[in-house]
C-alpha cells in the first residue's frame, strides 16, 4: 500500500487551522492598521502598533504551517460554537454602543465565553467573569488612560 500523496498547497492554505487563523488574524491586523492611520497622531500609535503586531503574528503562523509539514484540519464540527462566540462579541459591541456599559457588557461577554468553554458552575462563572472585567477596566482605565463609552449608569458610577 503506497503513502497517501501530501494535500496540495491550495487544499492546505484552506483546509489547515494554523494557515486559516494566521490569515484571518493578518487581516484583522491589517484592517485595524488602516483603521489606525486615520486617528488623531496623539492616539494613533498604541493602536497602530498593536495591530502591527496582530498581522505580523497572524503571517508568521500561516507560513509556518504553509511551510510544516504538520496539517491540523479544519475542525468543523465546532463551528456552531464559533458563531455563537462570534455572535456573543457582536452583542457586547451593540451592548457598548447601546449604553450598557463597560463593566455590565464585558462581564456578560466573558461569562458568556466561559460558558462556551465548557464552564457549567453558574456562581464561579459570575465571580470570574467580574474579576476579570475588573482587572480589564483597571488596565484600560488606570494604566492606559482609555476613555470607555459613556453607559446609563454613569450618573452613579462614572466609567461604568
């Protein structure tokens, strides 16, 4: 019995997770890039550079899986959790234009992806999700001085 014959580069650029992921994340570091260049000088670099950076990485995973000889197949059978991953983050981005908040929409995001993970104890969930969206409001508001969008509670809470 002969060796199965290697997938063509085409089959693997768009079969393979590591290529998929690395061009998905070249892109979103790209558009980001281009996004970057249009704000004001004294706010364009942090995000320009991060977004950089996301493309770079994002180029050097799909070329190193391009050039392996390791293929990591697509895993199909997840993308119904993808969407709903997807879907959660399109609601905290509404949830934020809408007012709910920083700290209301990220603990709802990040209880949300625990739960997609596979987290089912409700009350630990709850506990982690806030104590992460507390050291994430902490980094952005405190250390990089980001002004987050206004919420309804920011009569009683300013930031919130």
């Amino acid at each position: 019995m002969s060796p199965k014959p290697a997938p063509s580069l085409f089959i693997r650029a768009v079969s393979d997770t590591n290529v998929v992921t690395g061009a998905f994340l070249f892109l979103l570091g790209g558009g980001a890039a281009l996004m970057a260049l249009g704000f004001d000088p004294s706010a364009r670099n942090f995000p320009l550079i991060v977004s950089v950076i996301i493309a770079l990485c994002g180029a050097s995973i799909a070329l190193r899986a391009l050039r392996g000889d390791k293929h990591s197949a697509l895993p199909l059978h997840e993308f119904g959790v993808i969407a709903k991953a997807v879907g959660a983050i399109v609601l905290w981005g509404l949830a934020l234009a809408f007012g709910l908040g920083f700290v209301i929409a990220t603990s709802l995001l990040v209880l949300a992806m625990l739960w997609l993970a596979g987290m089912r104890r409700l009350g630990h969930g709850i506990l982690l999700s806030v104590g992460i969206t507390l050291v994430l409001f902490g980094l952005f508001v405190v250390v990089l001085n980001v002004h987050l969008p206004d919420s309804f509670l920011s009569v009683i809470a300013p930031g919130f």
